[in-house]
C-alpha cells in the first residue's frame, strides 16, 4: 500500500484546512486510517483514526471538536477537515494505514505515507 499525502499550507490562526491522503496498490486489504503529526522536536503523535468501514473515529483531545476524519473507499482516499487552527497545531501531518485499528491511536502503523506541512501562523 503506498500513501499520498497532500493539503497542506500556511493559514492564519482559526482558519481551516483539509488534508487527502490517497492509498493505491494493494488497497484492498481493508485498512483502517490515521493520521498522526509531528512538530519540530516532539515525537510523531496521534491526531485521528477512522475505521476502515468508516463506523468508528477517534481523536487526540487536543483535536477533538476541531479536526474531523472521513474517508470515500471509492476513492480510497481518507480526508481530515481541521477547522480553528492553532499554532500549536504546526507540525508535518502524517497518514498511516493499519488492519489493527488500536495500533494507530498509538501511533503504529503497518504503511505511512510522506508528510504534509501544516503552519498555523498566529
């Protein structure tokens, strides 16, 4: 499974961007999707989960009422809307895919793709 992450940029605090992450070659393993970030020196972290049937979502508290993660498996691309950016939400986003959905709130994943760079300027 290879991952193409994009959507990212520079944006104000409190404005909104959304990220894609598109999944090609063997996508039909029923993966389940994540995606995690990480600022410059702090370690990779979760940021949100969706499982493959898209039935159950789960968020960092720090995201939670702000970021939304869904996925289209017609397009096998799996999206995370993030609305009232902060600066602290900086980092270069990641996705990953996994068959174990636990995993990824740990920040595990089977396949990553390249980051995306998100900066939130205040």
């Amino acid at each position: 499974v290879q991952l193409q992450a994009s959507g990212g940029g520079l944006v104000q605090a409190g404005g909104s961007l959304r990220l894609s992450c598109r999944a090609s070659g063997r996508t039909s393993g029923f993966y389940h999707m994540g995606w995690f970030r990480q600022a410059p020196g702090k370690e990779r972290e979760f940021v949100a989960a969706i499982t493959w049937s898209a039935g159950t979502t789960d968020y960092a508290d720090s995201v939670k009422g702000r970021f939304t993660i869904s996925r289209d498996n017609a397009r096998n691309t799996v999206y995370l809307q993030m609305n009232s950016l902060k600066p602290e939400d900086t980092a270069v986003y990641l996705c990953g895919a996994d068959r174990n959905y636990p995993s990824l709130q740990i920040a595990v994943a089977g396949y990553w793709g390249q980051g995306t760079e998100v900066t939130v300027s205040s």
